[in-house]
C-alpha cells in the first residue's frame, strides 16, 4: 500500500492508495502530522511519497524521519511521467505539477487545462503530448476577502458564508459577490480562451474551496478534489517502475 503525505499551505493531506485506488484520506495539521503513527499502524504500507510547499518544523521531520518505510522526497529532480517544460522545476509547486500528472493519466492523449482553487488558484496545462507547458497563479478566494479588508482603512473582513446577491445592496454583500463573481469570471475567461486555442480542450477543477460555475462549458470541467493525491500516487509508482 502507498502512503502519500501532502503538505500544504493550510493543511496536510495524508492519503492510502491500493494500486492506483484511493483507500482512505485524512486531514491533519501540517504542523504536527499526528496521524502518522495510527496510520502505519492500521495499514500495511509499503513505500511512500513526501511532498511539501513549506518548511517542516522539528515535530513533523522527526515523525517522517521515523517511518519504517522508505520514502520518496518530491523534487525538481524527480523523474516525473510527463514532459516538463518550466523553466525553473526548483520553484515550481509540487501540488501544481501533481494535479497535470494525474490529469494527463486519466486522459493521456488530450489538451488540459487544470484549474487548482486552494489558497491560491493556479491554472496549468498539458499538452495531448504530455508535455506540461506552465501555468498562472492567483489569489484564492479567502486571501481576496483578506486583502479588502487589511489595504483598504475602512472594508470590512467578510467571509463566504452569508447572503450573497448578484450585485450587492450593502457593503458585506457588494464584496461577497464581488470576489466569488471575480473568481467565476477568471475562471471562466481562461476555459474560453484556452478552447479557443485548444478546441477540445478537457478542464479539470480540483481544491479545497468550492465554487458554483454558471458558464456555457459545463460539460468539459471535472471535479476532482483528491487530483493532487492522485498525481503524487502515480508519481510514486512511476518512480518504483509501476506506470
């Protein structure tokens, strides 16, 4: 069994996979990874895989240093089942490159677009070659809200949660709807682009934040919330000789 560690900006994910199947997700903190130890208790693991966007504190490398397993450190030298062609691998986002590979498995002989809605929201694309071509990176939607409220002297912080119009009739609804309208706009600008180059461009949506899409492309966008964890189980099996 694969144990695959994801550790984000906000949350660490730590996932099971038989094969290529996806047993079991839990979350935890990324400061602590607690969970660790129940884990390689219950399940009979074999190899995994560590991938981070932050430096790890003193609790979290000695709890990894500790697995009986061996461990595969994502890098920049990583051998990787798709064709990179950023020009700077060591600063590129683990969790971007993870979600194209995982997407370019499903549908290895298309054009995608993966669109990552997280913290940040991330654009990236593939090519049907599987060459992985870059991608853009923009502000998530609650560092949106943070943003209007500590660069302005009077916004309010608003969250997500709360009445929500198409246009606003007081302040808390005029920046609710004008970040999630933002988003939806953003988002749905780059698919129409993107299919106006690629015409049978496939849109995968993955993250943590959800969004309600109101656009003529529907039918060409999959949600995958785990697509992350699915790029990085392929890569680990890639990397021990299992495509």
């Amino acid at each position: 069994m694969n144990l695959i560690i994801d550790i984000g900006n906000t949350v660490a994910k730590v996932a099971l996979f038989e094969g290529v199947t996806l047993v079991n997700v839990i979350y935890d903190s990324n400061q602590s990874l607690d969970c660790l130890e129940n884990i390689c208790v219950e399940y009979a693991i074999e190899k995994g895989i560590v991938a981070t966007v932050i430096d790890l504190n003193e609790c979290v490398s000695e709890r990894l240093s500790k697995l009986s397993v061996p461990l595969l450190w994502l890098g920049k030298d990583t051998p990787l089942p798709v064709i990179n062609l950023y020009e700077t691998p060591e600063t590129l986002g683990y969790d971007r490159m993870a979600a194209v590979v995982a997407a370019n498995e499903q549908f290895p002989d298309k054009d995608i677009l993966v669109i990552d809605a997280g913290t940040c929201i991330t654009y990236e694309f593939i090519d049907s070659q599987g060459q992985y071509h870059g991608g853009n990176i923009s502000p998530g939607l609650q560092m949106r809200f943070k943003a209007l409220h500590q660069f302005t002297g009077r916004l309010p912080l608003v969250t997500p949660l709360g009445r929500s119009l198409p246009l606003g009739k007081d302040t808390e609804t005029a920046i609710r709807a004008g970040v999630r309208k933002g988003i939806e706009y953003e988002i749905s600008g780059y698919i129409t682009a993107m299919k106006h180059k690629y015409p049978e461009l496939l849109v995968f949506l993955t993250g943590g934040d959800d969004f309600s899409f109101d656009t003529n492309v529907k039918s060409v966008i999959f949600a995958d919330r785990f697509l992350v964890l699915k790029g990085l189980n392929r890569i680990l099996n890639y990397n021990n000789g299992r495509i």
